[in-house]
C-alpha cells in the first residue's frame, strides 16, 4: 500500500473510530437508563460493550475499504 494512503487511513481511522464508539456508548447507555427498570451499572457494562464492539467495527470497516481503495486507486 502506498505510504500516504497508509497514513491516510491511519488518520481517518484515529478520527471516526472514537466518534463511532462514543456515539454507541451514549446511545445505548441512554436507552437503557430510560428504560422500565433503569441500572445503571448494567447500563454501563453494556454501553461500554457496544462501544468496544462499535470502535473494532468500524477499525475493521476502515482498514477494508482502506485496502480495497489503495487495490483501486493503484492499479
């Protein structure tokens, strides 16, 4: 893979994969806190776990499409 490429998705990857996670984090942790039975420590195990799924997610969906760009763009 070409290095600018490279260091194009790294950046890319460092911007949105936080962003995703934060954004499932509160998402999930507010459904769960203004559901019937409101805990919030169940709350935040599994905003947490969500999160944590969210950000390998989207860390796996960048370094894919990043691949298959850098496939595209260098033939």
């Amino acid at each position: 893979m070409d290095k600018t490429l490279g260091s194009l998705e790294v950046i890319i990857a460092l911007l949105f994969c936080p962003l995703a996670a934060s954004a499932a984090f509160l998402i999930t942790y507010e459904g769960y806190i203004r559901g019937q039975n409101p805990d919030k420590k169940l709350a935040l195990r599994l905003a947490l776990k969500t999160a944590l799924s969210a950000f390998i997610l989207f860390a796996i969906l960048i370094a894919v499409i990043g691949f298959a760009l850098s496939k595209i763009l260098l033939k």
